[in-house]
C-alpha cells in the first residue's frame, strides 16, 4: 500500500496546484498559533513541502507589531536509538546528506519543537497515519518532552478510510491535506 501511495504522489497531474493549496491552507492554519519553535521535514519521494510556507511564517513573525524570532527545525536521525532531534534551519543553512541521503542542516543547534508538521505517505480516522514504516516519528514522539502538538500533511489522495492503526502508533493531533483540516473533524 505504501509503495502504491508514492507511486500516485509522484504522478499526481495537478500537484504544483495542490502543493499551492496546502501552502494556503498551512499559512492559514498557523495564523494564530502561538508556536515559536515549529518542527517539519525536507521534503523526499514526492512529499508535500512545508518549508515555503514555514519560512513565510518565520517572516511574518519578525515583521509583526511584536517581533518575534521564530525557528524551524529539520530532523536528524539518531541511528542508535532510532529516533530524531531536531536542529535549526533557515533558508541557506550549510546542509549535509544523513545515512538516508536526506538533506539534514549541518552543526546547527538542536532545538525543540512545541509543533511538529509530519509527513505522511496515507492517513485515516483518528488522526493516524502511514508513514514509511521506520517508527522514528513514533519513537520520537513517545520520548519528547514536552510532546509537540503534531500536525500531519498529505495530499487528498492519502486517506485511507480504513486504516487500522497498530498498537504502537502515535495518533496526530491535526491532520491537514489540500482541501483544508481533515482531524480532527468539527
């Protein structure tokens, strides 16, 4: 199912025009969140891209009545524990491939997120999602202190309506797509 999921995300015909409408739906999202120190992922095998939207966001705070620095984060993975930290980026950040050949930012900080944009390859009821069946985000999560308020992205394409999550699964707090705030419903 998953190798099905990227396959369709990487031929979706439209995707420029979807990536633009989960940019808007994204900025609009953040608008009023409190958040100062916002977690995400570089964008691999036809993912959606946060960054674009996060920079604007960084921007807008450092522009605002009441300027504020506001950070991003991208992950790096811990190999031994299976996990991930996150370390500062910004637009030009001096980066390096991890052991995946993801893009990671070199020598910056760690920093901890209080939101964390998730990438999903499909997502259900619940707030869960399909990952790439690593569990680092899972493991992740369940040793984050404070846990980060979690938000997964995806394209509409990406809901599975019978997604059955395992027992290890760490439900998100917010599922966002391209038509708008998918979990939780209301």
């Amino acid at each position: 199912m998953r190798q099905q999921l990227i396959e369709e995300r990487l031929n979706m015909p439209d995707r420029l025009e979807r990536a633009d409408m989960l940019q808007r739906v994204m900025r609009i999202w953040l608008f009023n969140r409190p958040d100062t120190v916002i977690g995400a992922y570089w964008p691999i095998k036809g993912e959606f891209d946060p960054l674009p939207a996060l920079h604007r966001w960084k921007e807008d705070g450092e522009l605002s009545d009441q300027p504020q620095r506001r950070r991003i984060g991208l992950p790096v993975i811990d190999k031994a524990h299976k996990t991930l930290t996150f370390h500062a980026w910004y637009p030009g950040c001096p980066m390096e491939e991890d052991a995946y050949g993801i893009p990671k930012p070199k020598d910056t900080e760690v920093i901890v997120p209080t939101l964390l944009f998730v990438p999903c390859v499909g997502y259900g009821p619940g707030g869960f999602r399909l990952g790439y069946g690593g569990g680092f985000y899972d493991r992740t999560l369940a040793t984050l202190q404070p846990k980060p308020f979690t938000v997964g992205l995806g394209f509409t394409h990406g809901f599975l309506p019978d997604l059955m999550p395992e027992p290890h699964d760490m439900p998100l707090d917010a599922l966002i797509n391209d038509n708008g705030v998918v979990w939780p419903m209301g």
